[in-house]
C-alpha cells in the first residue's frame, strides 16, 4: 500500500501495530477487538459487559494516545516511507537485471541479485 | 559507528536523541546538558542551583523511560541495523559500478548510480 492511499482506518490500524506495546492492557484488549478482529463497538461492548459509551471513549483515548507518539516520534510514516522506497529500489534492480548488456554468469547479474537479497532485509 | 561498536554512553545518547521528544521538557533541558553539551553532573548542579544528587536522580530516571520505550518498541536498534546495512550496500554497489562488464555511458551503470542516490534518501 502506498503511504499517499492510506485511508484515516487503516491509520489508525498501523499506528496501533507500530505504538500499540506503550498502551495500557485494556486499552490494548478493546483495540485489538476493533483493529484485528474488527468488531464493532456493539459487539465489543457486549463481549466485554460495559457500555458502548465506554468502548467508545476507550478506543478515542487510545487513538488520540497513538496519534500522539507519531507526532512527536514521526517514525512510523517515516517506516512506511522507508519501505515504499525499498520498493522502488527493488523494481529498478529488477528492470536492470534485464539489461542486455549483462550476462547470467557475470559478476555484475550476480552481485544485483546479492543486492536485491540485502536490501529484502530492510523490509522487516 | 556500527551497532556492535556503540559502548553504554553511545547508547545513552542515541536513545535520547531518539525519544527525548517523549520525556518532560525538564527531563530533556537535563539529559541536553549531559549528553549533548557534555556538563558534569556537578557542572549541572551549579547551572540549574539544584543539587548533585538531584541532577543524578533525574538523569538516571529518564535514561530508564527512554531505556523502557525502546524496550518496548525497539526501533532505534532496528534504524541503526538498518543504517549499516544501507552502508554495506552502497560499498557493494560502488564495487560493482567499477566493474569491467560495464561501459560509462551503459544502461546498467546509469541505473546503479540511480540505485544508489534512491537509497541514499533511506539514510535521513
């Protein structure tokens, strides 16, 4: 997914992934409902016998939490920049392995490909 | 600096330039003085009239909170692994570009200095 096409949910679902571990058990229980398991704040009020006004309030602290640690840390759109850009590299290492100006058994087919390999490990 | 080589002061410093934004604005005027202007702990003392135990107690506080977030999401080792192993790949792509197989003004030499200034920007 390109960072220019992430819509304000899956935001939303990314910051939890990234900041997530600096939430509170609980809060981290009624995210986890809403973001992995997608139940809506009905089901999550039932699920966990409070009211829906509790769910609610709970997943608007947790989210302006969130959105705080991204903008004073800024790493995750900085993360999802990153990996994007991983991206491209890899698409132009690609097209240039095509070039007929290389040879399969020349060292420079081989050392794209042991590139490509390094550069695969920036993704994690 | 690779991350093998980062002694215990290194750390310290890194993990404040990393999540200073998180601590107290008095947290942060302290590990400034520390680890950025390099003041002793009594040199500290005297600039802000509190005492030395004072300044320790503090710088040992926030050095634990940034130590905790980084426990927790361990993103400033994943960057500086990230860093060496960008740099190891910028080496391998200035080896290959003086490669033999490739000619000046080749597609795949072009492409290779493209490459490089792409990955360049996954430095910042």
């Amino acid at each position: 997914m390109k960072v220019s096409e992430i819509d304000n949910m899956a935001f939303e679902s990314l910051l939890y992934d990234f900041y997530g571990v600096l939430l509170t058990d609980k809060q981290r229980e009624v995210m986890e409902l809403y973001h992995e398991e997608n139940y809506s704040i009905v089901e999550i009020a039932r699920e966990l016998k409070v009211s829906k006004q509790a769910v609610y309030d709970n997943l608007k602290k947790s989210d302006r939490i969130l959105r705080e640690y991204e903008a004073k840390l800024g790493l995750m759109l900085s993360l999802l920049k990153s990996r994007e850009l991983i991206g491209s590299v890899q698409d132009r290492i690609d097209e240039l392995m095509k070039s007929p100006e290389l040879t399969d058994d020349g060292e420079v087919k081989k050392g794209l490909l042991e590139i490509r390999e390094m550069i695969s490990g920036l993704e994690e």
